[in-house]
C-alpha cells in the first residue's frame, strides 16, 4: 500500500493517524505541493492529499481513508460515533469552519476581509459549539474519542498556530484542553515525522 502524503496538511494528517490507529503499514510517499509525483496524479488526476493506493484500488478522499482504516481494525472503538450526530460535525468542519479557516490564515489572499470579524465568525460557527460540547463530555461524541475527534483535530490545530496570542485569549478551555491532548499523544506525534520528499 502506497500513501501519497504532505505533512502538514491537516487532510492527510486525519487519514495517516487512521491508518496508523489501525496498524496499517502503508509506503509513505510525501510530495511536493508545486511538483507533484506523476505517479500520484495518474492514480488520482485530482492531484490533492491524502492518496491510498492499494491492489487496484485508489482512495483519494481522507474521509474514505479513516473508514476503510477503521473498518479493518478498530481496538478502541473509534467507529461507535452516532452518525447523523458525527455527519453534522463534519459538515461543519469541511464546510464553513474550512471557509473560514483558509481566510484567517491566508489573509493576503483576502485582503478585502479583516481577520478579527472572521475570527469571530469561527467562534460562533465551530468553536463554541465545540466548547459547549467539550465542556459536557470529554470527546465530541461522548467520553470516549471517536473518528470525529481526530477527523476535526488538524483543523483547529492550524486555527491555533495562526495567532497563538489571539488563540490563547478565546474563551474556550475545554477546547484547549482538548487540542492539547491530542498534540501531546503518541499517535499524532508518530504520524509527523518528517519523510525526505518522493520523487517519480
């Protein structure tokens, strides 16, 4: 199995914590976001990561990664999230929590937009409803972690190095606690080495 990969991508990232969540040894094969392996973009014409490929099968979505991942070893029981209740937080987190992720982050691209009212549209959108859910339970989905934490956590992880002054000022501990749990586990820092980049 090959996994075509960029490291701080937070698409990839989801998908390589899955599969390594589930003892799934893949070839890591990182890229260069300007110069795209040939190889990656014959088996996904797309040219965006995460890529799996695997005996004739290609899986290009980081969605689709985590399920496949999870569907053949799952020992903590990542896999027990509600769905209806886990589609809506990833529809918020894909969606418009992405929207505007990408315009706090990359404000020269916007330069029409101010960062502050974005940053307060994040708030009201994704982070305080994560807050009030985090301040209830310890997970998203209840008190034990589920695919949709780690599915979301690369997000707010790049929302947190934009500005980690801003960051740390936003009313949201249990949101805090939270990332810095992830950041601090075994498996988010086995999925972060840094790989030479592939080349064709």
């Amino acid at each position: 199995m090959i996994l075509y990969s960029y490291r701080r991508c937070p698409y990839a990232m989801r998908a390589r914590m899955a599969l390594k969540y589930a003892g799934i040894e893949v070839e890591h094969r990182e890229i260069e976001l300007r110069n795209k392996p040939q190889s990656m973009l014959l088996a996904s014409p797309k040219g965006t990561v995460p890529v799996l490929c695997m005996d004739g099968l290609v899986l290009d979505q980081s969605l689709d990664i985590m399920h496949w991942a999870i569907s053949q070893s799952d020992p903590d029981g990542w896999g027990s999230a509600d769905d209806a209740i886990a589609q809506a937080w990833i529809a918020k987190n894909d969606g418009p929590f992405k929207v505007l992720l990408d315009q706090y982050k990359y404000p020269n691209r916007f330069p029409e937009l101010d960062q502050a009212p974005v940053l307060q549209e994040v708030l009201q959108i994704m982070l305080l409803p994560m807050e009030q859910s985090l301040q209830a339970t310890q997970y998203l989905m209840g008190d034990t972690m589920t695919w949709v934490d780690v599915a979301i956590f690369p997000f707010i992880r790049q929302l947190s190095m934009v500005d980690a002054n801003k960051f740390e000022q936003l009313p949201i501990t249990a949101i805090k606690k939270w990332l810095a749990q992830h950041l601090d586990s075994e498996l988010f820092h086995s999925v972060m080495h840094k790989h030479p980049v592939w080349r064709d």
